[in-house]
C-alpha cells in the first residue's frame, strides 16, 4: 500500500498563490473591459430615452432634429435607423423634462449607508444601483464611498483595488488625521455625475487605529472619526452612498453614526433574517455601550463642533428591502416574520432573485449600465422595475429630508 503524501506549504508559497491570482483577475478584468482600459457609459437609443421620460419617442426625435432647439442632437449610428445619446446627453434631457424638487440652496445632500451583517445579500449592487439611478432622477449629483475593504463597489466603477488604488486614495489618510478634508480621495467615474472614494484592504487598519488611538485618549470620538469630514463633503452632493462591509465593524460604526439613512437589504430566508436582528442588537449595543461605559464619557457626550451627542442621533429613514427574493412559499413566509420585526421599515419593494443579474454581473456591470437585456428581456424588466422602485424610494426619503412637499407621481 502506497504512503499517502503529506504536503506542508510555507509562507512563500502564499506569496506566489497572491501573485498568481491577482494575475489571473487582473487578466479577467481587462477581457470583460474589452475594447476599452475602462469602464464606459452606455448610450441611450430615442426609445430608452423616451421611456426614461415618460415621453413618446416621436417627440424625443422632433426634439432633437428641431432647428436652434438647445437640447442635444444626439447622434444616428451607422446601419441604424435609431437616434442615440451619450449619457451627458441623455442627463440634459433628464434636467428639462424630469424635474425633481432641488436641494435647497445651503441645504446639505444626505448621507445614506447601505449595510448588512453578511455577504451575498445584494447590497453593493444595490448601492451602485441606487446611485446610477439617483442621476437619472433630476440630474442628482452623487458620491458613492466604498467602506468595504474588498473594494467590491471599486470594481463595479471599473477600478482594480489591488492595481489601481493605493492607500493614499480611501478614506485611511483623513482618518489617520494627515488630510484636513476628504476631497483629495474623491474620483470621477465613467458614469455622469456619479464620482467614487475607492476602497482597498488598507481600511482594515481602520479598526486597529481607532481602538488604540482611544485606549490612549478616553475624549476620543472613535465613533464619529468620519463625521466632520462626510458633513463637509455632503454640502457638494445630494446624496452620498455609503457601501459598507458585511460586518459591523469601527469603520461601519463610523458611517452608520454619520448616516441620515439606513438601507438593509435581506433575502428572506431564515439565515440572513436571523443575522439582521443579531445586527439592530449590535448596533444598539454599541451606541448603549458609548453612553454608559463610564461617568466620564456620558459626560463628554455632548454636541461638539458639529458632532451630534450619541443620545440625541437621529435617522432620516430606515429602510428594510427583501432583495434576492425567490418565488416560493418559503420567501412569503419569512417575509411575513420580517413584516412582523420591522414593521414599518419593511418596504414594498422586493428585489427579485434574476438571472439577469448574473448575466449582467460577470462583467462588472450593473442593470443601469446595460440598455438592453442579456438574456431573458422578461427577467431584465422585472428586476430594472424592482430597482427603479428602490431608487424612487431613495430619492423621495432625498426630497423630504429637504422639507419639501412632494411626491412621487405628482404632475
């Protein structure tokens, strides 16, 4: 009988299974970006725009090719006989004929982060989607900030975390108190009027920073490290996009305490039901923990050059989406137990489990990048309506935030 092999391998081994699939990724990458370096925005034919505007799309053709109109002309492909507009182009059309209430002018945009305690939920797609969707609502200007150390939400912008970030581009260097701002981190995006602070897995530091700097400096705020620096930037946008990780961890903590929002998507299933209920315990832990540790630091819990006291935080809106939901009797029955918890954070929203969403997924895209389906048309409709309710619903939590009496649908 042959004697079984016993294979050790050393560190150095780690190192070239680092080196070897990062290239590998870095090979992958660049095939589905092909022919372009970059991510590209899509263009938008006459019956997209149309449909994007509630218009008809005859009048979308009478506005382009009307003489001194100022609107864009767009352009006809070559063996087309449909009009096409580039995104910028098609954000024109969305400023005249879409409309939204503005942010008040001294009016800060809101801060919204979309969290959860485990992976494979949804929530960085629907972070990006959120964003892409917001832009095509009024022309909305949004800043999307990846709080997770996979960089997962700097992929789908079409940048490698691990090749085309350094730590010096996150949020680590104004945390570490050596940027007075965080506009240095801040990058434009292939999508208009959507830019990006990139993450990689530099942010890890963030949760051995702010426990050490505090057992050092009890006045320490290690809770809301992040909050003049996303107050500052607020004022540029009308809403920053927070992607944080599927954990709650100082840096997560940090955005949640800075947050006017909470998105939480969950597939109903028993598994991820039964971690965000672990997840509202945490966090409630965490903000009784700040106030009662001890006498002292009650006592420092005071509103302080724009930092809210822990006992006074409010949220604008918390919002519990059913997401990757699947067509079977176990789902409406876990939805119901999340009805039951929630209650009133429940949304009617449910983003449904599609196909099209791995179709469209394997090349770093998202449903709002793709003007067309991959596969079934009837999966891409379905999820794109389901994602454009979610987005209405962010940008309505937007316009009321801003004191504005408006509602979705109104003429």
């Amino acid at each position: 009988m042959a004697k079984s092999t016993i294979t050790n391998y050393d560190l150095e081994h780690i190192g070239e299974l680092s080196v070897s699939s990062s290239q590998v990724l870095d090979a992958v990458r660049t095939k589905l970006l092909e022919p372009e370096p970059r991510k590209q925005a899509p263009s938008f034919s006459s019956a997209h725009l149309a449909n994007l505007l509630n218009l008809d799309r005859r009048r979308i053709n009478q506005l382009a090719s009307k003489d001194g109109n100022s609107l864009p002309e767009g352009e006809i492909p070559e063996g087309s006989n449909a009009r096409h507009f580039t995104l910028a182009e098609t954000l024109a059309y969305v400023q005249k004929f879409n409309p939204r209430p503005r942010r008040p002018d001294g009016e800060r945009g809101r801060i919204i982060c979309t969290t959860v305690f485990k992976g494979g939920t949804g929530k960085t797609t629907s972070s990006f989607c959120i964003a892409q969707g917001l832009t095509l609502r009024g022309a909305r200007k949004v800043l999307l900030l990846d709080a997770d150390p996979q960089g997962t939400l700097t992929q789908l912008a079409g940048l490698a975390p691990d090749v085309d970030i350094d730590d010096e581009s996150t949020v680590m260097p104004y945390l570490y108190g050596d940027q007075p701002d965080l506009r240095y981190a801040v990058k434009k995006t292939y999508w208009e009027n959507l830019d990006l602070i990139p993450a990689n897995i530099s942010l890890y530091g963030a949760d051995f920073y702010l426990p050490a700097k505090y057992s050092k400096d009890r006045s320490f705020k290690f809770w809301a490290a992040m909050h003049r620096g996303l107050m500052d930037l607020a004022k540029d946008y009308d809403a920053i996009i927070i992607d944080c990780p599927p954990s709650l961890n100082y840096l997560t903590f940090n955005m949640i305490f800075s947050a006017d929002g909470i998105i939480m998507p969950i597939p109903p299933n028993s598994v991820d039901f039964a971690s965000s209920t672990q997840f509202w315990r945490l966090v409630y832990q965490m903000f009784e923990g700040i106030l009662g540790s001890t006498p002292a630091q009650a006592e420092n819990d005071a509103a302080e050059d724009g930092i809210p006291a822990v006992k006074d935080k409010k949220f604008d809106f918390i919002s519990v989406v059913p997401s990757r939901v699947k067509p079977k009797e176990m789902s409406t029955l876990i939805t119901g137990w999340m009805a039951k918890a929630f209650g009133e954070h429940l949304t009617t929203i449910s983003i449904p489990e599609s196909a099209a969403v791995d179709n469209f997924s394997f090349g770093l895209m998202t449903v709002y990048d793709q003007t067309k389906a991959i596969g079934s048309n009837a999966a891409f409709r379905k999820y794109k309506d389901r994602m454009d309710e979610l987005v209405d619903h962010v940008d309505l939590q937007l316009i009321r935030a801003w004191g504005k009496d408006w509602e979705m649908n109104n003429e």
